[in-house]
C-alpha cells in the first residue's frame, strides 16, 4: 500500500477547516493536521509575503485525484500549492490507522 501526504495552504483557519472537513466526509483523508506559516513567494511578478495555514492530509496515493479535485474545487487560490510527498516509512500501527480510516474505498 503507498501512503502519501498532500500538502496545501489556505489563507485562513475557515477555508482550512472546509477542506479538510470534505476530505474526512468523503473518506479521502485519514487525517489533517494544520499548522499555522508565514510564506514569501512570488506572483504576478512580485514578492507577496502572507501568514497561511497549512494542510497536512494524510491519505493514500490512490485517492490523490480525488484529493486534489476537491481541494481546486474549495480553494479560494487561483492557483493552490497541492504537492504530494510519499511516505517512504511510519509505524505499523499508524498505516494500519490510516487503512482503517478510509476503508470506504
């Protein structure tokens, strides 16, 4: 089984709290976390600087799509960060946490 971590930010704790909570509800995600970040980047060819909140959705790399597709259609970014990292080891007991969770595949 390939275990991943999608990472995304939004600009609050509301539009944070949306996606994840469609994630859980629709069995996409086992788990996400959020963590609070301050990010420089540039756009429109300039350098913005924003406090965000960032998404750690912890899910397996076959619902990525899926992921990704709820995420684009909740974001308020014209453009969201959705990068995906695989997990290249956990703990046993954790992955086996995170099948249980999305069994409703």
């Amino acid at each position: 089984m390939s275990y991943i971590i999608v990472l995304t930010t939004t600009p609050d704790s509301e539009s944070a709290q949306k996606i994840a909570d469609k994630l859980l509800e629709e069995n996409l995600a086992a788990c996400v976390s959020f963590t609070p970040v301050f990010s420089s980047y540039k756009w429109q060819g300039r350098i913005q600087k924003e406090n965000e909140i960032e998404l750690l959705i912890k899910t397996k790399a076959k619902k990525y799509k899926k992921v990704e597709k709820i995420i684009k259609s909740l974001h308020t970014y014209e453009i969201p960060q959705i990068i995906s990292v695989k997990i290249e080891q956990g703990s046993c007991e954790y992955l086996k946490w995170i099948d249980k969770n999305l069994k409703a595949d």
